[in-house]
C-alpha cells in the first residue's frame, strides 16, 4: 500500500492477522544490520520477542521510514478485536485513481453516520476526518512552526535586500556624473543598463555564495538542536543537508532578487538627462526629488519589516518565557522515569500484572538515593493519555453524543507524592483500594471546577465503565498536549484497573545513569526478559515536547537580533 516492498522475503498475508495466527515480524534494515548481524540466511528463521516465538518472514529496505510510526525496527501483524471503545489506531489507505479526497471523506462520512445509527452506545457523535499522508506527516513534524521560520526569514531577505537596493541607488545616484560623461561619448542606454544590472546581480550571487556557507552552519545548529528521541517522528528522521535543490533555489533567489532590487536603480542611470546632469554638481543630484523620494520609501519599507520581525519574535520568545515560568502542577527536579509493557503473551491474569507492579516498586524502593517510587499508566509530557466519556451519577444521563470525555489514568498509593502533586483534598490512595473493594477515584481542579463548581466532590459518584467514589481532589497538571492546558482527569488506584502499560516515575538524588542501571537490575530481577522502553528524567520528556517551540524561538530570535540594530539606525 505504501508503494514499498521488503528487500528479502515477504510483508505479511491477511491470514496473519487473524486470533491464534502463527507469529511473524517484518525487520527495518538498521535493526537486521545493527542488532542482527546482517545475517543473510536470516529470513524463515525465528526470534524471541516478548517471550514468544516470532518467524522473520521479511525485511525492509535500508532508509525506510515512515515519520508517523515514529522510530519503529520492527512490525507484527494487528489482530484487531471486538471492543468498539477501541479508538486508538489511525488508519492509513490507498485512494482508487480518479477518486478525490472530497469524494472519499463524503463516503466515509456516511459510513461513520450508519455506524452511529447502529451503534449509539459507542459511536454516537463520532464522525471522520481525511488528510493527504503529506499533510498529515507536516502537521505531526512541525509544519507549522517551519512556516512561522519560513516568513520571518522571508521577511529578513526582504529587509536585507532592500537595505542593498538603498545602497544600490546611493552609488547610482553618485555616479550620474560617470554615467552622463559615458553617454556623451556615444555609449548606449542599454549597454549601461546591462553594465549596472550585471553589477547588482554579481552582488547578490555573491552574497548567495555566502548564504550557503552560512546555510551548512545553520543546519547543523538545527539539527543538532533536535531531541534524539524527537528526529524518528519527522520526515528524513531530521536528517538536514544542503544539497542541489537548495543550491538551485538559493541560485533562483538570487536572480530574482538581484533583477527585483536592481533594477529600478539601472532605469534611473538609464532615464538621467545628460546636459542637466553635467551642469549640476554630485551635491545638489544626490538630493534630487525622485532618488530621495526613493530612498524614503526604502527606508519606510525596511522599518516596517523590521517591527514586523521584532514583534513576531517577541511575542515567541515571550510565550517561551511563560512556557518555561507556568508551574507543571508536580516538580520535574529529580523525578525520572521508566516505560514498561508487558506481553500479552505472558500476562493475561491481572492478578499478575499487580504482582509485578507490587515486586517491581518494591526492588526499586531498595535502590540508592531512591526518595520515592510509584508508577501509572499515563504520566505527563509521556506522549500519550487516555480518556472516558462519564457522567455524573443523580444527574440526567446525556445522550452518547454529547457525554464529556475525561483523561483517565491508573496510579499506585504513593503516586502522587513521588510526582510531587498536591493533594488538596480527601485522602490519596492506599493498599486497602483493591479490586474487591469500593471503586475509588480522584480528580482534579478541572473536573472539579467542570462538574462541581461551589460544591464539596468528595462523597460525589462518577459514571464511567462503572460507578467511582471520589474520595480526593489533586492539583492540575500541564503536559496533556502541547497546549499546556489542564483537562479533567479522574486517576485510579491500580489494583482496580489492571493495565499492561506502565510507567514507574521515581524521585531520586543519584545521577541518571546510576539510576537507570538500578531500575534495569531490579525490572529483571522480576521479570529477566521483560524489556525496558528508556529511562529518562522528566525535564528530558518536557523539553521533547517543547522542543518545536524553542527551535523556532532561537531561530526567530537569532534573526530578529540585526532587524533589532536596523530599527536602531534608522531611530538614530
């Protein structure tokens, strides 16, 4: 479907989807070459994944990548289920030829519409939406914030280059004399007119040639300001180079700014009249009316670019500054964290996945300079949430469509003491929330101040998959989205919804890679082939996320620094 086929063997048959299917994998290249030895034979053979059998049946071609999917090495067929709360999984397709995009969302929305009608309890009020593959990988690589660049460079280019134009018509200006003396002689119009546009455009080729040299810097800041963890979501895995299409459009550039700016300068040497000019002297032409009258428009022009850069640049750097001042609502120093998810090949009992919550808190508990250990399922600046549509019990159920939704999250007991999120009110957590006893939840301000302005929650029943007691109210949290904005969110005690995924979130004084060599032992001393997705510190987790936003303000700032010295000259 993607027009890419595997180098050796096969991608996978329909079959291979289905319940109880026999297991398979696709390889990337880098993993078959980097983790595997490039082994040639290694296609029909079977690997150890996850503690199961996995038959290699192919194996991508070097460089394949598709941003969306993000870093993935490996794939396996998706079995789908039942479960029609399931919403989770973006779906990729092929278009027919001859069908426009228009015409697919209208059957697709129809579809959605059926589905609705068919289904009220699950997809009331849910509808789709199409993008081109393109437009969707630009808006998950930041497309927004590189046009935000694209303009204030813009605007910089035109800045610099009308600061040349000015220049260009000073020395037109000064040499009308040269100009009226080559004309007297017997030299053409147009041979001057070509002198003096050769002239300008060897300027700006010139300065080109420069850019590109500048260019080479500027990429590699760039890149190198990219999170390593980021550059697997974006198109090229973030790898910047200047390569011919940006020497051909640097070269563009420069032809048509240099005609653009140069132009006007040559047709005014060109139009001078030769017995006025020889007659007056270079004082009285520089101050004649059409060539000042073109400079102060230069100069109009200029200065309002550059408020226009300064402003842009300003407001970005503010938001950056309130970015990095608003409180998370937890305390980031010291806290770091570590991804687990557990086989469904190996744990199916939830009995089970709480045993190894339970062993794996209390190894790492023992570890040195380890304040505090707990672990959730959706934490913070994680990159990922889950959400619930609810209602509130002794309140008039809303139709399925209009039923808020809420983010939802499993926590241990000591959660929110080791995030560092104050408990405002009620009780947190215990051990005595097990799965056998009363269905609890906390929420936060913003449910609160949602569903329950000037009253007291606590005592309150909220209806989810089943009926919560909110015995607590926590302070909100930022880092849902890259808005930063607090949504309601209700959390729950572990033992009473049992998830695979987890995250175990830890406060401590020991340096990160002591630490993560210590969650390493303890994980496998529960469990020796469970795997471990990273363990990083929470501030690298908020500057991943914040990263589009820092780029762009350097960038914005690093340009806006000459327009700031180009509103002071004029000023002076």
């Amino acid at each position: 479907m993607l027009g890419v086929t595997p180098q050796q063997g096969r991608g996978f048959f329909r079959q291979e989807e289905q319940p109880g299917a026999p297991h398979v994998a696709v390889l990337s290249y880098e993993l078959w070459q980097n983790r595997l030895g490039g082994d040639p034979g290694l296609v029909g053979k079977t690997i150890q994944i996850d503690g199961a059998g996995v038959s290699i049946v192919g194996i991508m071609p070097e460089g394949f990548h598709l941003p969306l999917m993000g870093p993935v090495k490996l794939w396996m067929p998706l079995t789908l289920s039942d479960d029609r709360h399931t919403r989770y999984l973006p779906v990729i397709a092929r278009m027919k030829p001859g069908v426009s995009l228009a015409r697919a969302t209208g059957y697709l929305k129809t579809v959605a519409q059926r589905l609705a009608d068919s289904y009220p309890a699950t997809n009331a009020g849910r509808s789709v939406q199409l993008r081109t593959l393109r437009e969707e990988i630009g808006r998950d690589g930041g497309s927004q914030e590189a046009l935000i660049v694209f303009w204030l460079v813009g605007c910089v280019l035109l800045l610099a280059c009308s600061n040349v134009a000015n220049l260009v018509v000073g020395r037109a200006v000064g040499r009308q004399k040269e100009m009226a003396v080559r004309l007297a002689i017997g030299a053409g119009r147009g041979r001057l007119l070509r002198q003096l546009l050769t002239e300008n455009l060897m300027l700006f080729l010139m300065a080109a040639a420069l850019s590109v040299l500048f260019a080479n810097w500027g990429v590699r800041w760039i890149a190198q300001a990219i999170p390593p963890e980021v550059r697997g979501y974006l198109p090229n895995s973030a790898v910047l180079r200047v390569d011919a299409s940006t020497l051909l459009y640097t070269l563009g550039i420069a032809l048509f700014t240099g005609l653009l700016f140069g132009i006007a300068p040559a047709l005014h040497c060109g139009r001078i009249d030769v017995n006025h000019v020889l007659k007056e002297n270079t004082a009285r032409l520089s101050a004649g009316g059409a060539s000042a009258l073109f400079k102060n428009c230069l100069i109009v022009f200029e200065t309002s670019l550059a408020l226009v850069v300064l402003v842009a640049a300003g407001l970005l750097v503010k938001g950056l500054v309130r970015m990095h001042a608003r409180d998370p609502g937890f305390t980031p120093n010291g806290l770091v964290t570590a991804r687990v998810e557990l086989p469904d090949s190996q744990y199916t009992d939830p009995k089970r996945i709480e045993a190894f919550k339970k062993d794996a808190l209390e190894h790492i508990r023992m570890l040195p300079g380890i304040r505090a250990a707990a672990v959730g399922n959706f934490i913070p600046y994680g990159g990922s949430d889950g959400s619930a549509a609810y209602s509130v019990d002794g309140r008039p159920v809303p139709a399925p469509a209009d039923r808020p939704f809420t983010l939802i999250d499993s926590v241990s007991p000591d959660y929110f003491n080791a995030m560092g999120i104050s408990l405002l009110r009620g009780r947190a957590f215990s051990e005595q929330d097990r799965s056998d006893s009363l269905a609890v939840g906390i929420i936060n301000q913003a449910m609160l101040r949602r569903q329950f302005p000037g009253q007291d929650p606590l005592g309150q029943r909220i209806r989810l998959n089943r009926i919560v007691t909110i015995v607590g109210v926590v302070k909100d949290i930022t880092g849902q989205d890259d808005t930063d904005r607090p949504y309601p969110q209700v959390y729950f005690p572990y033992q009473q919804y049992s998830t695979k995924s987890m995250t175990f979130v830890l406060r401590t004084d020991s340096a990160l890679q002591d630490t993560a060599s210590g969650v390493l032992r303890a994980i496998y001393s529960v469990d020796n082939g469970q795997a471990v997705l990273g363990v990083r510190t929470i501030e690298e987790l908020m500057a991943n996320q914040c990263a589009p936003f820092i780029i762009v303000g350097q960038v914005s700032s690093f340009f806006a620094a000459p327009c700031f010295w180009q509103r002071s000259e004029f000023m002076e």
